[in-house]
C-alpha cells in the first residue's frame, strides 16, 4: 500500500493534508517523583534527584539535618513537596540547607528545631511556599551568599531566636556588614510573621538591591532590643518595596531605614502599610522611622499608609 503524500499538493491544502495523517503526538518523558517515609530515604532523594523532579514527604517526623547541592534549571524545577504534618526536625545546625541548589521550590512543609530554619546558599530562583517553620534558636528563613530571585510567600514563621542573642529574625535577605552578598530580588510576600520572632520580622541587609515586602502580616511581640531590634521590618538595602503590610504589637517603631554602609538603605517605597503601634513605649513611635533621610538617599511614604497609636505616620513629607 502505497503511503499517502502531502508533497504534490497546493500550498492552501497542505495543512489539512498533514493534519489527516494522524500522526500520534510524541508523548514528553514525566518528571520522577521520589516517595519518602523516612529521614534517611529523604537524605537519598537529595542527593539523587534531578532536574524536573519531584521529592514527595510522606506526613511524619524527619529527624536531622538536611542538605542539598543540586542544582535545577528556570524550566526544569525540582520540587519538594509535603504537607504541614511532614516535619522536619533538627536538634542543631539547619534543618533544611540549600546549599548552591538553584531554582527548587519547597512546598507545604514544616521546619522546626535546629538553629536555623531554612538556609539558602549561593542559589539562584528557590521557591518557599507555604512552609511552616517555628522553634529555633535563629532565624527562620535566610536568603544568603547571592541567593538572588528568591521567593518566600504563603508561609507562617515564629518563636525564632530561642538562644537569647535576638538573632531570631523571621526573613532575613543578604549578610550583616559586608556588600558581596548580592541576595538581590528576593520576594516576600502574603506571609504570617510572628508571634514570638526573637528579632525583627524582615531584616533586609546592604548589598541587597530590589527586595519586596508585600502583603504579609506581622507580629512583633517577640522583639527583644537586642541588637537595636525594635521595629517589624528593617531596611538597609536599595530600592525596596514595602507595600500593604499590616503590623502589631511593636516595642517602638513599624518600619525603619538605616545606612550601615555609604550608599546604602537608599530608595525605599513605603505604600499602603496598616501599622498598629499601640503598646509601643520606644522613643520614636513612628509608624516609618527613617533614619537616613539625605538628598542623595531618598525615601518614599505614600499617603496611603496609615497608623493608629504611637506617635505619628513617619518624620518624612509624605508624598500624595
């Protein structure tokens, strides 16, 4: 039987002639999906998952610390998925440490014990979304050593900063007093925050460009003024966004700007935040205390942010 050709025809039937032909569609390979009951099958699945694959938690206590290097690509994540009753328990250390392992998402799960909670390293594009991570002794999400484009949204963190030292920040972006960390674009967003965070919700570090601060809710009744922790967000790096937040309970101010390092804290935009600043006994009150107000460093607050208690809105004109 000779096969039928589409070669000989006119140009205008050569798309239905192709479409009679019924060629079966390729079909695309599916993605692996790693089923894990254990803490030792989770340590295996870290090490020998790849690109596009999936690591699925079975409800259960994981106990230990967990550690990957593995890097995926924009369009070949590697998920790690569970739901909040997947716990994974560490008793020191970090409990989950991504550790040059680019573009993951981790979804559902619960972080608890250990020093840290969850530890981003030198990885680009990692994805938390609704995690659930309490109990440690620092804090709880941390965005470090160039981790750019990171994403943390959907999730609840509190009762960090266990050891005292008010080093128990709920998000934290870039690294105290240095300018080579470029966490840069890191996304925090519609988050839960608090109660009890040993530190200020957010801590957005110099040398840190483009971070968002949107939508979240927090909860400062955890601060301890050590290490001048007294307000939910500080913002040390440039051009941030901080937009449509709601705060609570705060020992002074709700959002502050500072310059640790020449240039830096520059740029930030305050927009539609809810600030609460009842109970606040610090020396400013402000719902947005900015700190380093210069020609050359601006800030903007928006009209459109309000507060109730305290001492005022900010010490800055407000821009309509």
């Amino acid at each position: 039987m000779r096969k039928r050709s589409c070669t000989l025809l006119a140009t205008a039937a050569v798309a239905a002639c192709l479409a009679s032909l019924s060629v079966p569609a390729m079909a695309s390979p599916r993605a692996a999906v790693i089923e894990v009951s254990t803490a030792a099958q989770l340590k295996s699945a870290l090490a020998a998952v790849a690109s596009g694959g999936t690591i699925h938690l079975a409800d259960g206590t994981y106990s230990g610390n967990f550690k990957t290097s593995k890097a995926a690509s924009s369009g070949s994540r590697i998920v790690l998925t569970g739901s909040s009753k997947a716990v994974l328990t560490a008793s020191g250390g970090y409990g989950l440490h991504l550790d040059g392992a680019s573009y993951w998402t981790v979804k559902g799960i619960t972080v608890t014990g250990g020093q840290k909670g969850i530890m981003i390293d030198s990885a680009r594009g990692v994805v938390v979304d609704g995690v659930t991570v309490h109990d440690l002794d620092m804090e709880g999400v941390h965005f470090r050593n160039s981790s750019s484009d990171g994403v943390i949204q959907n999730s609840r963190i509190y009762d960090t900063g266990h050891d005292g030292r008010g080093m128990g920040e709920g998000v934290y972006v870039g690294t105290a007093n240095t300018l080579s960390d470029r966490s840069d674009d890191v996304q925090i967003r519609n988050n839960t925050l608090g109660p009890g965070i040993g530190g200020e919700n957010v801590d957005i570090k110099e040398g840190t460009t483009g971070a968002q601060v949107v939508g979240n809710t927090f909860d400062g009744s955890g601060l301890t003024g050590a290490n001048y922790d007294d307000s939910w967000v500080d913002v040390k790096g440039n051009n941030v966004l901080v937009e449509g937040n709601t705060g609570t309970k705060t020992t002074n101010d709700g959002y502050q700007t500072h310059t640790q390092q020449s240039g830096w804290g520059c740029g930030t935009v305050f927009r539609n935040n809810r600030s609460s600043l009842s109970g606040a006994t610090g020396p400013t009150q402000l719902a947005i205390d900015v700190t380093n107000a210069t020609s050359s460093c601006r800030t903007t607050v928006y009209a459109g942010n309000t507060v109730t208690g305290g001492k005022g809105l900010t010490n800055i004109a407000v821009t309509t």
